[in-house]
C-alpha cells in the first residue's frame, strides 16, 4: 500500500499517502465546522501517516502521530462533554499569560525532541522536525480546547512543514500542508465568527 506511484507524470506518492491526505482534509474540513466527527477522522488519518513518515524517516513526525491519536480521544470527548456545563467547550482566546506558557511549552519540547531524535535515530533533520513536532503538540492541546489562536499556530506550523516535505519528496503531503495553511486561515476566521460575546480566556 506504500509502494511508489506517479500521478500526473510527475508526482511521485503511494496509495497509503493519497489515503492519508483524503483523511486529513475531512479532519481539518470538520474542525472548522467544529464537528466532534473530525477527531475521528484525525485518529484514522494519524495511523495512515505514522507508516508514510517511519518511511522517510521523519521520526519526530511519526512519533506525533501517536501522541495525535491519544489527543484526539481527549479531543472528541471535550468537544462533545467538556466544559462547566459538560455540553462541550466553547471558542475561546488566550491570555497574555496563556501566550507565555505555550511559547515556553514549546521550547521546552523542542530541546527534549531534539535531544531524543539526536541520540535515538539517524534522522537528518533534526531540529526542524523537532521543532515542528513540539509545535503541533502545543497547537494540538489548545485545538482540543477550542482556543482560537490554535489556527495561528498551524497558519505558521503548516508552512514551514511543506518545506520540510518537499525536502523529504514526499510532494502530495507537502501539497496536504500547503492546503492546511489555507484552511488555517478559513478556520481562523471562521471561529472568530462563533466567539462568545463574553469570552473566557484559556
């Protein structure tokens, strides 16, 4: 299922990617509705892609993968029962605070990924994988909890991803994430639509 394909007599891909990506594109589709479904097709779309990135040996990715499925239970039952009154979470925004912490949060990730992909595999690049793995960790936790600035994060995430692909050949996912910025800032808009008059910062 991950044997090479050629489409349109230059990119190169498999099926086991093409299905990922289709998987993908429903998720994200999904949480810009805020529909719960999306978790699921997050924790389908994770499995496929773990395979694609052992493949390419981009390890950090493969690893959020896993981390993606665990978070996407605690995501489908937030969305679905989270919240004071247990009917789901809300849009909300981060404080100047809650900003601290999830740069901090990240930094701290990065340098632990970083030192695990170093000394653990025989990736050839490390820190941006690294770096973009802590990133989705931190932009995946405040998704689960409906913060607004999620969207901010993958806006950035998401692009410097396709460099990161492109630089792997894996060219269909590079075009995924090319497709995920812009759906980041429909997202992005979208629920800045569905803010509470009074919002509860995260």
């Amino acid at each position: 299922m991950n044997d090479p394909l050629l489409l349109f007599s230059f990119l190169h891909t498999s099926l086991l990617e093409i299905v990922s990506f289709s998987l993908a594109i429903t998720m994200v589709l999904l949480n810009i509705r805020q529909s719960p479904w999306a978790w699921l097709f997050a924790i389908a779309s994770a499995g496929l892609y773990a395979v694609v990135f052992y493949d390419a040996r981009i390890y950090g990715d493969m690893a959020l993968q896993f981390v993606f499925i665990a978070v996407s239970f605690w995501g489908l039952y937030q969305w679905l029962f989270g919240g004071h009154d247990h009917q789901g979470v809300s849009v909300t925004r981060l404080s100047g605070n809650g900003w601290r912490i999830v740069t901090v949060a990240w930094l701290v990730a990065y340098a632990i990924i970083a030192m695990l992909l170093h000394s653990f595999t025989d990736s050839d690049v490390v820190h941006i994988d690294a770096f973009l793995t802590a990133g989705s960790l931190v932009a995946q936790f405040l998704l689960t909890r409906k913060t607004l600035e999620n969207w901010h994060m993958w806006i950035l995430i998401d692009g410097l991803y396709i460099g990161l692909y492109l630089h792997k050949h894996l060219y269909l996912t590079a075009v995924l994430y090319g497709l995920f910025a812009l759906l980041a800032v429909l997202g992005l808009r979208a629920w800045k639509r569905s803010l509470p008059t009074t919002v509860v910062l995260s």
